[in-house]
C-alpha cells in the first residue's frame, strides 16, 4: 500500500493541512510511528508520544498546533473511529489470496466461479455451488455441493460451508468458521426427564425411564444476508426443516454458536463467544456483549443491548438494554450488583434488628 | 430423496390418511411448503398456514380435518418430536463424500481403510489408523497415527482425530471438531500463587514467587463410544496417562471443551459452549445446557439436568436439576432469582425498619 | 519411546531404589499398569490398586515399602507433579510429523524453512514466511505471508497462523487455532444506541437511529512470546494498528478468545473457553480459570487470579483474588454465595420483623 497524504485525505474525508504529497504506507501509534507512518493521535494525551515518533503526517484533534509538534502536515476529522473505518481500509494489503483458481484447488462438477475471482490451494468447492464475481477463497476452504455465494465474498482459510447454504454479497467468514454443521436436535421414544424438569423448573429428574436420544436430521439450510461478517471458528448450525437465517449487515465475532433454526436480524452484533440456542429469534441491530447466551425459542427485540455475558432465559421486548444472569434491565442489575456486595452486612443487620425487637412486640 | 407418502408413513411409524402414492421429496413448514413436500403441522395453530403453502399431505395434529384443509393426505403421529426424527432421517441426502478413497487423499503405511468406505479430497490418514466398515470420511480431515475408528463413522470436513484416539461406531463427528488436542496441565517447580488461593479461597496470590509453567504431557489418549456425536469446533483433551472417556450415546453440541481425563458417561447432552475441566467425572443421562460449566476433580452424579449456563463448582448428586452460578437446586435457585430483583427494596426496608425500632431496644 | 528405570530417574530427578534396568515403555495408573510401565502411585490410596495391577516399578509416596507391594523397584520424588511434568516429557512419542518437507505442501516464493524442520502434507507456507530450526509444522496448517516463526515451534494439524504474525522459540499451537483473524471493530457513521448505553449503564437504546456497521481493518498483527502455548480451535485478532501481545511462557487453553488490541504478559494462564475483549491489558502471571471474560479495555493487574466464569467489568489490582459475576474479592463473593442461598429466608425474616415492630415505632 503507498498514497499520498492527500489522497488519504480524500479517501477518508478528512481536511488536510500542511504537505499533500507526503508518502503514506501505513499506520502506527504515535510513538511508534516511522516517517511513512500517518499517526493515530486524535487526543492531546498523544501529543507528547508523538514527539518520541518519526512521523511527518498525523491524524490530530481539532485544534492542534501540528507545526509546534514538528509535523509536516496533519488531517482533521469529526469522528475519529469513523475516519479510522476508511484509514484501515485504504491501508488493508488484503489476505493475499492469488488472483485465478490455484491447481491443487478442486471444483467439482457444475461449480460456476465467477469472473475475478480467486481460490487458494487445497480448497474444495463441491458439484453444483455457484460463486460470485470477484469472490476470494483462501486455501482449504470447504463448499459443500449446492451452495450459492454472492460477489466480492471472502473466505479465509479453512472456513467450512455446508451443502446447500447461501452467503449474500461481501460477506466476509474469518479461518475455521463453519457455517451449516447438524443442529443439535435429539428425542427420546417417550418424554425424557429434560422435557419434566424444564415443564416444573425442577423435580427430580430420575422419574423418567433411561432412554437413548435419536437424531433428528438437519434437512435445512443457513441462509446469510450481504456485509454479513462471522468470526473465527464461530459455528452456525443448519435448520431442521427451514433455514437458520442471519440478516443483512449483523456482525458475529469469533467462537460464536448459532443453533439450528434462530433467525437474527439486520445489523446485529454479537460479540465472542456469544451463544444463541435452537429456534431463537433475534430483532434487527441487537447488540449482544461477549459471552452473552440466549436460550432456545426465546425471542429478542430489535434495539436490544446486553451487557457482557448476560444470560437471556425469556423474550426481551424491543429497545430494552438489559444485563446479568438471568437478564433484567441494566439499570436495575446494576442496583443488584451494588445490593450484593453489601449483602453479608445486610444480614447482620437483620440479626441485629432480630434481637433489638422486642419479643412481646414478636407476640403481636 | 424420492419416497412415496406411503413409505414416509411406514418409516415413521405414522397412520395414513388418503392417497399413499403422493410423491415426497422433501419436508417443510405449512406456509413455504410445494406440491412435494410433506407440510409439518402438528399443531391446530398451524391450520391457518396451511391454507397459503401447496402441500398435498402433512402431517397433522389428531383429529385434524384433512380434507376441509385442501390436502390429498395425512399422517398421525402419536408423538411428534420422535417422528421428525424418522422423518428427517429418511428425507436426508447426507454430506455427499463420493465413495472409494479420493486421489488427493493420503492413507500412510499401515493404515487400513474397511470396505464400503469413502474418503475425501485431502484428507491425511496416519500409519496403522484402523477404519471401519462404510466409514465416511470428509475432506480435510487428519486421522492421527495409532487411531481406530468403528463402522459407519461419519467424520465432517476438517475434523482432527489425534494419535491413537479411539472412536466406537456410528460416531459423527461435525466439521473442524478437534478429538485428541494436548491436556492443559502444567506445573511449577515449587507450590504456585493458584494452589495456595485455591487451597484457602482467597488470600495474597502475591505471596508466591514468580515460576515459569512446565507442561505435563499428555500420554492418554481419547475413547469415544458408539453413537457419541461431537459438535463443530468442538475440542477434547487426551489424558495425562488414562484416556479422556465420552460414553456410548451422548451427544456434544458445537464449541463443547472437555479437559483432559474428564470421564462422561452414556446418553448424555452437552448443549453449546459447555465446558468441562480436567479429571471431571459426570455420569449418565446427564443433560447439561448450553454454557454450562463444571470444575476440574468434580463428580456430577447420573441424571442430573443443569439448565443454562450452571455453574457447577462442587460435586452434584446423582437425579438432581441444578441452575445458576454457583449450581443450587433448579427450584431454589428460581427463588433466589426472585429475591434478586427485590434486593434493592430489601435494603429500603431494613432501612425503614432500624429507623423504626426504638433505641432503647437496640441496648437489649 | 523405552528407557531403563535408571535413566527415567535421572530424567525426572528421583531417587531410585531397587533395579535400575527395569525396562520402561510409559506411565500407567496403578491398576492399569503392565510389566512395562512405570505406575504412579504418590499417594497411599494407590496402594491397593498397584497390587491389581502389573508393574514391576511405580513412583511412591515418601515412606512406602515396595518391596512388600510386589514392586521391583520404586522411585521418590519431592514434588510429584513436577515429577509428572518431566516423565511425561521423556515417555512422549510426539505427532510424529515426517522429518523434511512433505511433496504435496506448498512453501511460496521467498519462503525460508529452517534446518531440521518438518512440515506436514498439504501445509501452505506463504510468500516470505520464515520458519526456525527444528520446526514441526502438522499437516493442513496455514501461515500467511510475511510471518516469522522461532526454533523449535509445534504447530499442530490445521492451525492457522495469519500474515505477518510472529511467534518466539518453543511456540505450541494445538490443531485450528486461529492466530491473526481481523478484530471485532465496527463503527457508525454517527454516535450508535451502544455507545449510548455504555456511557448512562442503561437508558433506551431505541433513541438512536438506524445504522449500519462499518468495518475498522486490522492492519496489526499479533506477537507472541517464547514459550507460549496455544489451544485447539483458540482464536487470537490481529491488532487495529499495532499488534495483539502474548507474552513470553503465558499458556492459552482451547477455545479461548483473545480480542484486537489485547496485550497479555508473561506466565498467565489462561484456561478453557476465556474470552478477553478488545484492547483489554494483562499482567504477569494472571490466572483466569475457565470461562472467565475480560471486559474490552479493561486492566488486570499482574499475579490476579480469577476463580470459574468470573466476569472482570472493571480494572482489577495486581495480587488480587477474584470470583463471580461481575468479579469481587474471592474470600467476599464466597461470603455473598453463602448469603445468596439463605436470601429468600432473609425476606421471610424481614417481613416477620415488619410485622413485629410496632406501629407507634414506625411514625417516629
């Protein structure tokens, strides 16, 4: 990657002052930032790190006095991470998957790759999948036979897609993903003691009679909408009779897991490690922190935010911020989490306040 | 997949309704369901849906009036759930790995493949391995030397089996699931800062002196009974000197970790993102939901059911619901529950009260 | 692997008594234990299963009378587990990766392999790449261009090391772990419903209009100290701009997740299924113990250990103890454990007192 400072500034809409025609290869923090480097220092905590740097050019706060800091020139913008979005992505080399299908790639019968793209080695692209233009597949992906993905995909190595899946345009899968494994779906031949004990929340489990748990099939596919974006070995499993289904735009981090048959809406995040089970319904732009974990059939409304590793065991109406095990409203957990550090002294003050009652007062 | 209603109804064990040679081809839900598909609708609020899809036979509640509903068949199950299993089972076209052994694929010396066997395109099959009869083996998948692996095992793509893991039959296994991983078990020279707070619940961690970890080696292995299913990304720890031990018929779910030299017993379920520490031992029939996790050196007795994301820190007797973290009993953990959200008005009260009770009664 | 006894002592520093050319071919439980294997028995509970089993040598707690157990020899050891880490060593056979270069694996141009190193079938070693001495590369492992890699690193079956990634001397990567996946870092054009939320801790998320996310690339890679151990199917981003650091001897169990930005120190621990969010800081020698979380930009002080599924939200001091959700000291969250079960009496109690207490005393 090599731009100009100018052009840096054009691609990311931010006001230049000083030299436009400075080379730009990379970007760096402040203190570590070479004479190539345009410098991240959009607060003035940064502004002494920049003087232990070599760069000529930096990204400053408004305000800034970048001749006083001996800079060549500086870009102004309004929202920081927002320019960063348009930096980074200027400057992003790519993955490097060489252009044209790499020979020890395999493509089965009636696979159509599309004009532009590019398949690594060892990947193996089954009979009947149909890839976009410009698609990148890294080396050892899977594609299983049936498969449809859109144009400008890109898919790191080792990510595995099932039979039958659809991957939208741009979507991006992270190295080891595998998006349409087997739900995870099994019954016994009479009610087993799982089934009682969520009926009553509790009893005793042992009534039921020893059973062995039969398979239910997934016949169903995973059906991702464009810009979907899914995290490194994050899992998503395919639908039993209808497809699991992850709406245009959402996020999903790594080591996520998507059972079998949730639908999430639009431009959702979900950060690592979050756990959504079986026939779960998620609204559009649901943020969910790490670790987080929705229950089976449970539904989520859309605008929903959850605070890190919330444990969601029934529905969440719309635009509600929620946290804790189980969720409640944020406000609220947080009024618990304060009551429970004082809770060993608030049962001392119930001790005391026993003894201060008078018993006849007890006898009333 | 081609079958007559007639066959669907004899695998499934259901009662016909109407025309036997309907045509079947797939399943689906009442409202997306084509000529060829068996519309799933085992509940009267599914009529309506009905209406809108062009199913000609379903299977349908009891006593549901096929006829008035436009269909040219039914099937009656007696319990829905364990039909669909039958069902899907039949309908399943399975993962599609070609028969035969897959030129790209390597078997090393010693290794011998059973008859009926397929195996995909660059997968890597150790010396001496041993596989079964009608065993399928997906791409990419690596079988370490010394393993054995039962009849009609299904091994999906980019699965690891390491060095002399053993797997039962019909055992599956689902995409970039790793079975024989090292045990996370290191020590250091002299007693660590962790063994002393875990030996007194608490206490200075500063108080021991720095010390790098040695690893323990993991010398065991993995045994994997018949009928185990094992989620994608999910990961299991040989032993340090036994085997790490999953019993015939249970099921893990997807990004499942289980430590080394865990012991599981039959017919359990261990729901997404469960984790188990070292040396656990959890007997049968054991379900434990999604994100769930059990300490190292715990015993979790048969039966036990833990609903979601349980914390289990200390041994659980055999045929008890346990919930919550730490894991109480399902019932009293429901009115803890409770009681959290009425902590903050718990401390108003204690509040009101120590104002209310005379002064001369608190020098009791 | 076979050893004598004398050599397995000298090997493991015990003192030896009896025959030192017992021939040794691998450890074994007691009861497990045949004429090759040297039993481990550190404790006298052990006593009677060595006496079903068929050892001729076994290690022993200090004390113990070989002879009269039937042994030929035992060896005394000061500290057993050290012991263990040791023996293990010497009896591990090891992957058993083929010395050289395996034909079907692919080392791009500019690539250097070391002297003595193995790299497994269908391996993809990119542009530039350099491997040190005694490398060990398993079959199926992708490392991106531009990577840098030390002497006598590990990589197991289908890990993935990303581009530009540098990993020290003695690295071990267990199979599909994920090391340089982009972070997890998306931006709206202007301010979003979480940002919102994060600052009040609550509020109505639905304020805030529709957005969609806007990628942030991650033009860092990781860095990863000597020494360093990394788990199956574990996932580690790259940096925004400078690197995600795992320092030097820290030990990362399966399935863990390291966010952009992170920073680790040297010898932590960090066990199965922890997740530590963006930009999070932590010390040396910090504990998490399984299914911990880390808060995104959040400090942990060095030597901090954390008990099971403890969630930091918040800057934790070097030398503490922590446990629960969210974390607090550990000896005051095993005191808020205990009052959590006796709550719903302590309301029955409060409403008693209430009841008890005088209504003249309440209007005073």
């Amino acid at each position: 990657m090599k731009m100009t400072l100018g052009e840096v500034a054009a691609a990311i809409g931010a006001r230049l002052e000083g030299d436009p025609d400075i080379v730009i290869r990379g970007a760096a923090e402040p203190a570590a930032a070479g004479p190539e480097h345009l410098a991240l220092a959009t607060n003035p905590r940064y502004a002494e790190a920049l003087g232990r740097g070599a760069a000529r050019a930096a990204v400053l706060w408004e305000g800034a006095d970048w001749r006083a800091m001996g800079l060549d020139a500086a870009l102004f913008v309004a929202r920081p991470r927002y320019a960063l979005a348009h930096l980074t992505a200027a400057l992003d080399p790519g993955p490097g998957i060489a252009a044209g299908i790499h020979p020890t790639a395999i493509v089965e019968a009636g696979a159509t790759v599309g004009p532009g793209a590019a398949v690594g080695p060892f990947a193996v692209i089954g009979a009947g999948v149909t890839i976009g233009r410009n698609a990148r597949i890294g080396p050892h992906v899977v594609i299983g036979a049936g498969a449809a993905l859109g144009d400008d995909v890109l898919l790191h190595a080792g990510a595995r897609v099932g039979e039958r899946v659809t991957l939208g345009d741009r979507v991006i899968v992270q190295p080891g993903a595998v998006i349409g494994a087997d739900g995870f779906s099994f019954v016994t031949p009479d009610k087993s003691a799982v089934e009682a004990v969520r009926e009553n929340l509790g009893g005793s489990p042992e009534a039921a009679a020893p059973q062995a748990w039969t398979r239910i099939h997934s016949l169903g596919a995973v059906r991702v909408g464009d810009d979907v974006e899914i995290g490194a070995n994050t899992t998503i499993d395919r639908g039993t009779v209808a497809d699991t289904v992850i709406g245009r735009g959402t996020k999903l981090d790594n080591l996520v897991h998507v059972g079998h048959n949730v639908v999430i809406g639009e431009d959702c995040l979900l950060c690592g490690q979050v756990g959504v089970a079986g026939s779960a319904r998620i609204g559009d732009r649901v943020v969910l922190a790490g670790q987080c974990g929705v229950s089976d059939h449970v539904t989520v409304g859309s605008d929903v935010i959850a605070g890190g590793a919330t444990k969601i065991f029934t529905n969440v109406p719309s635009g509600r911020a929620v946290l804790g095990m189980p969720a409640v409203r944020m406000e609220q957990q947080v009024e618990i989490y304060k009551a429970l550090r004082r809770l060993p002294r608030l049962f001392e003050l119930v001790r005391e306040l026993k003894k201060a009652v008078p018993k006849s007062a007890k006898n009333d």
